[in-house]
C-alpha cells in the first residue's frame, strides 16, 4: 500500500488526482476504484464488480448497488442518479427497492454512475482526462461521466457488487455553509460546462428554490452563501481562487 499525503486539503477531484496522476503515468493498472471511506464491501461485492467490469470493455464506468448502512435490506442507488440538468435534480435509480429484487431488475438507464463508489478503466482517464478540479465538493462524478459518454464510453451497473454506504457521512461533518457554496458552485461549474444554455434558466430556478427552501426552515444564515457562490461563479473566479472558502 503506498499513502499519499497532501499539504492541504484539496477537495475530492484534487485529492484522487494526486494519486490517480502518477498512477496513470506508470502504465500498470487497468482500473482505478473511487470510493467513500464510508463505504464498506462484502467479501464477494468486489470481485463481482472487477469480473462485470472485465466481462464487458465497452463500459467505461462502473457502479455497484449501493445499500444504505443503517438498513442494508434497501437500495439507496442502483449504479447511479438521473440528473435534470433544467432543475438541477437528482433521482436515485431504484432507490428504496429491495435488495433481494435486483436479480430480477431489467437494466437501468442512467446519468451518471454515484461517485461514492465507482470503478473507472484507466482508459477513461487517459482519454478524458481526470477529475476536474474545479470541483472542490459534489457534482465530480456527473462531470467525469458527462465527459466520458461523450467520448463513446457507456456507465454499467454490477447489480450483484453490494456494498453499504453510511450516506452522507462525509459531508455531515463539515459546515453547512460550506455545502450551500459547493453545491451551488458545483451546479453553475457542471452547467455552464456541459448545458451552457441553460445556464440563465439554471441560475433563475436555482437560486429561487433555494432561497425559499432555506428561509421556509428559518436558515436565513444560510441564504447569502448562495449567491456568494453564484457571484464567484460569474465573476470568472476559478476553485483556487476560492480556497479561503475551504477552510
């Protein structure tokens, strides 16, 4: 095992490429796992996902049925989410079924495969590139997939890889604050990206929706973090220059 260590922190696209980019140089590995540290395989769940994975080249990324850790009986995403990219929703696939219904579930479609777990072949990123870094905090798998599929590579789903996931473990531990920001930041960044068109629509909805949802639970606090983001965003700001926010 070698750990990488990093002088700060970098966010998750920054902290992978640290060891994804040496790695790639080598030439030795045919796949790359991303996955939480709130994720936990079963004995089986991993070599499953690897033999799916080398069963079928024209996928490019792979995700596994992901159960919730406090009730492993029940999907929290099978593979991946849809993605609205007009209101900027996300859909879980299959969320909430049975666990023990999947071996008779039809192949799904999806947006993108959830990166709290995902297998990616090297040559997506020697082709795509990795992880953008312009992303400190959410929305890097739907960037990553978005750049894949339009390079020819299809998302695959290994229904019998079950791991469980302590969903949004990460997260919870930072401040609120600092969530609103990302997320509207990752939201404008994957916008003006991949559906630039969409992006004056995108800023309306958004910052409207959340600005009611936030002031409807009394956390006025919250609200300016919004358009901070959103102003970074405009005002042609790049993640780094946003670093200050990180800490």
């Amino acid at each position: 095992m070698v750990m990488v260590l990093s002088d700060r922190n970098r966010g998750f696209s920054g902290g992978n490429n640290l060891c994804l980019r040496p790695a790639l140089e080598t030439n030795h590995y045919d796949y790359f796992l991303l996955a939480n540290s709130d994720i936990e395989f079963t004995e089986e769940s991993l070599g499953i996902l690897m033999n799916d994975a080398a069963s079928d080249s024209s996928k490019g990324i792979w995700g596994c049925s992901i159960v919730y850790g406090d009730t492993p009986q029940k999907v929290q995403c099978a593979g991946g989410w849809k993605y609205n990219p007009l209101l900027t929703t996300v859909k879980p696939v299959l969320e909430g079924t049975e666990v023990t219904r999947l071996v008779d579930a039809p192949p799904q479609q999806m947006d993108y495969v959830y990166g709290a777990c995902m297998l990616v072949r090297s040559e997506v990123f020697l082709t795509c590139g990795v992880l953008n870094e312009d992303l400190f905090l959410y929305y890097e798998e739907i960037d990553l997939c978005l750049r894949a599929r339009q390079k020819g590579f299809d998302l695959g789903w290994s229904r019998g890889a079950i791991v469980r996931h302590a969903h949004a473990y990460t997260t919870q531990k930072l401040k609120q604050s600092l969530r609103e920001y990302h997320e509207m930041w990752g939201v404008l960044t994957i916008t003006g990206k991949h559906y630039p068109y969409l992006l004056p629509w995108v800023l309306l909805i958004r910052c409207t929706a959340k600005t009611v949802l936030l002031a409807g639970r009394g956390r006025f606090g919250l609200i300016p973090w919004i358009y901070r983001a959103s102003a970074d965003y405009l005002w042609g700001c790049t993640e780094k220059d946003t670093e200050r926010v990180n800490t």
